[in-house]
C-alpha cells in the first residue's frame, strides 16, 4: 500500500482515496499469489517442510479455508501460524474507538453504526498493522464462553446506564475481537465440547448468543487451530460438526534428514558470539546430536504417542557448547574443541524432552539417555570406519581392531570430563592403533580430527560389545568386555553392547 493512505484521518477521505473493502482471507489469498508469482519465500525459518506441509498450507489459503494443522509437538505448528500475518496487507483502515476494529465501510456492531451516523464523512479512521492482527489462545479446561464469545458488563451498563436488553452492554470475547484478523486455538481437543458446539456455530451460520442477546455478526477471521494426535484421539476430541467445518486439514511432521534438523538446530540454538568464537564443533558430533534425536522416535523406551520435539537437538545443542566452554573457563584455555566424551553432558537436555513408555525410578531417564547416545554412535560409526559386526562375523578382527582388543585385555582407559587439552591428546595417543586406524581410513583428517576420531573409535567399540564403557561423575573409562563382567561388580553402569544394567 501507498504511504499516502497512512495520512488519511476521515471517512470522507477514505472515500475518495479509492481503498476498497478485502476479507481477511481474500487478503491472504492475493498476497500469497504475489509471493508465489515472485518466488518470495512465504514461510521464512521453516525447515523441512517445502515439499509437504507448506504447498499444503497453500493450497488452504488459496481455497480460502479455515484449517487444523494436526502434528506432534515441537513440529513448528504454531510458528507456522504467527507467520500467517505476513500474508496480510501491512495496514489497513478502522473506524478509531469501535471495539471490533471495525471496516469504515462495513460496521458491524450498533456502536460503530451510531458512531457513522452522527459523524458521517469525518468519523475518524485509524489504521492497523498486520502484526496487531493475530490472536492465540491455549485451550485449557477452564476457558469458558465468556473468553471466547463474550458475556453481559455490569460495570459497562452501570457506568453508560443502559438497560440490560441493549446490545452496548456486552463486553465481547476473543474471537469477535478478532474480526479482520488471524484466530488461532492451540490444542484444540481440549476445548470442552460446549464450546466446541459455539465454534462451529461461528464458523457455519456466524450467530453468536450472549446471556440471551442473539445476534448475527458477519465476522471475518481466518481461523486456524493446532492439535497433537494423542490429544485428537485420546484425552480429548473434536466434535464430528466441528471437524466438518474445517476445511482442510494438514499433517505436520518431524525432519527427514540428519542435515534438515541440523539446519532447524543450529538456527533456533542460543549459542552466544562468545561460544562462536572459542569452541570448534566437528560435523560428526553435530550429526550425533541430531541421531539422538532419531533413535529417540523409534525407541521401544520412549512413549511415541507423545513425540519427541525438536527442541530436544536444540536444548542438547546448547547444553554441548555449555559444556565445552565450563571446560574452556576451568582449564583457563582460550579455544576449545568438542569431544565424544561431551555428547554425555547434554544428558539433562534429553531426560526433559522425552516421555517413558514405562515410568520407572528417576535415574531411568537418565539411562535411557545413555542408551540413545549410544545407539546414535552405533548408527554413525560405520560411515566413518569399518562396521566391527563385519570383522566379528567373519573372525577377521586382527585386520582393523585387534591391536586394541589385545592393549584393553590388560589397560583400562579415563577420559575425564574436564581433561585438558593436553592431558586429553596424551590419553589418545598412549593407545597403539589409534592413528593407525585414522590415518587408513580418513587420511586428510587434521590434528583435532584425528584425536576426535580417535577417541569415537573407542566409543563405538563399546557399542558393538568389543570394549566396555563405564560412566563415571568425572568422565568415562573403558576396558576389555569380559574383564569388566568379572570384576567391579558393585559398579553402577557398566555398559555392554548399548544396554545397562544396575
């Protein structure tokens, strides 16, 4: 729109400027068919949806439909629907004072009626921007008719003395506040079924009743609800009516590749300029936190009804460069470099996000926990190396991994949490085969690489029963599987082949 419509005031001058009345959803519809036409990017910041959810969101806008996007948690749902607004004209016109915000040419309400009659062409026009025209609300057992619809003032009446049978006592709710606008009901399945009864009256016939005031209010809001599978079947439902005046519904998902949730992971982290600038991060261990993720959606441990969000690689995310940095500050170090050994750090950013399949004590989660970082290692380990069940089926373990066997026959290896990079290097590099193994199959690899691929040798041989891993407060140690079997037996964790025992 031109800047000259922002300068007029009047009615009168909203006449003669030539602006013509729009819906809501014929706003979004002609503005998302500009953005098509020039290939703008319509939904900025989503990942992983361009060839599912977005083409189907757009097809609902340009059918002008009301729609449910129907998903697990943490799938972008309601961000989704925030960005909607940028599909709405930037400003548009209001009769200034009417509680509805309502069209100059179109008032729907007495009061903005009175208030035309007695002004005519000088009642005053405000104008409202898009990013005020977006109203959420979290269905919850307690929402009631009043929040939604509207309810009598008694304080309104009192105060203006008006009768109880005139319309200006009513004090509306939040959805005709929403008239010319986005409407958005989180978890829809909550919404008690009274109100869900109100809803599609709404969206069908446009009749509202209020404490006995029946009235027909021709309101223009989009809406758009969000609802989670379990909820959509389980503790709640929608109402058959309901559904069936929901146009379109569309199905969310989580991402389908490591590298599109590594891209949703690294541009939603808070990782401060700080951390930026002193920690270095290897690919492989960013793709390790985005399996934890992975393995977490298909394991029997976890409760899948219930998703695992994609603020778990996030929140894991953080918590990994937090991790590096404390160990940064302790050892007074200006630079820093992830290790394997970290990834076991971010284990209170993993016990929060998931939901057991079976509740059990309080340091359950955080076993599970372990068992998906070592199933993510297990998973990623033979794109970089040889896969050790090869060489076990085969018997051929003296080509690639038995000078290793053979040293934690008789040595047992710490990697302390807090291990200097100095003291970190020499614990790597006093294991004969180590480099061996790096230099034959990543041969270009530099300095930090080789120790990093260095020390995920020993973590993935612990994942296919070879070695033994033992959690400690301070780090981790490794030794020879069947020594640990026979000995330390009052230990707490002793790792063998991705499974604990206590």
């Amino acid at each position: 729109m031109s800047k000259e419509l922002l300068n007029i005031k009047t009615l009168g001058e909203l006449k003669t400027s030539g602006w013509q009345s729009k819906s809501v959803k014929d706003e979004m519809r002609e503005n998302l068919i500009k953005k098509l036409k020039n290939e703008d990017v319509v939904f900025e910041g989503i990942l992983g949806y361009e060839d599912t959810v977005i083409p189907e969101i757009e097809r609902a806008i340009l059918s002008k439909h009301n729609m449910i996007l129907l998903g697990l948690r943490g799938q972008a749902k309601t961000r989704m629907a925030r960005l909607m607004t940028q599909l709405l004209d930037e400003y548009i016109p209001y009769i200034t004072g009417t509680d509805l915000n309502e069209d100059p040419f179109d008032p729907l309400t007495l009061q903005a009626k009175e208030i035309i009659n007695e002004k005519g062409d000088e009642t005053s026009i405000s104008w409202w921007h898009r990013s005020e025209r977006y109203t959420e609300k979290l269905a919850t057992p307690d929402v009631s008719v009043a929040d939604l619809i509207g309810d009598v003032d008694p304080i309104k009446a009192a105060n203006l003395k008006l009768d109880y049978t005139d319309e200006r006592v009513i004090h509306f709710g939040l959805i005709p506040r929403s008239h010319r606008s986005l409407f958005v009901i989180n978890e829809l399945p909550d919404l008690q079924p009274r109100l869900q009864v109100a809803l599609f009256n709404m969206l069908q016939e446009g009749d509202i009743q209020i404490r006995g005031f029946k009235m027909r209010m021709d309101l223009d809001t989009q809406f758009i609800f969000t609802a989670n599978p379990e909820d959509y079947t389980n503790r709640g439902a929608i109402i058959t009516p309901l559904k069936d005046r929901i146009e379109s519904q569309i199905i969310t998902h989580y991402p389908k590749s490591i590298a599109i949730s590594k891209e949703i992971t690294k541009q939603e982290a808070g990782i401060s300029i700080e951390q930026k600038k002193s920690i270095e991060i290897h690919p492989l261990i960013e793709d390790l936190i985005e399996q934890i993720a992975f393995e977490a959606r298909e394991s029997e441990y976890i409760d899948q009804k219930s998703g695992v969000s994609a603020r778990l690689t996030i929140s894991a995310f953080e918590n990994l460069n937090a991790a590096i940095e404390r160990r940064m500050l302790i050892n007074n170090e200006k630079k820093a470099v992830a290790r394997i050994g970290d990834v076991y750090n971010v284990i209170p950013a993993i016990t929060g996000k998931v939901e057991l399949l079976y509740e059990g004590e309080q340091e359950g989660a955080a076993q599970i926990a372990r068992h998906l970082i070592g199933k993510a290692t297990r998973t990623l380990f033979p794109t970089y190396f040889p896969d050790p069940e090869i060489f076990k089926k085969r018997k051929e373990m003296d080509n690639v991994y038995r000078p290793l066997v053979d040293y934690f026959s008789v040595n047992e290896l710490e990697l302390l949490s807090d291990a200097t990079i100095k003291e970190y290097k020499e614990t790597l590099e006093n294991v004969p085969g180590l480099a061996a193994i790096v230099k034959k199959y990543i041969p270009k690899a530099d300095s930090n690489t080789k120790l990093l691929m260095q020390e995920f040798i020993i973590h993935g041989l612990t994942e296919f029963s070879i070695l033994s891993k033992h959690v400690m407060d301070t780090g981790l140690s490794f030794s020879d599987l069947f020594s640990s079997v026979f000995s330390n037996g009052d230990d707490e964790d002793d790792y063998n082949g991705g499974y604990y025992e206590n």
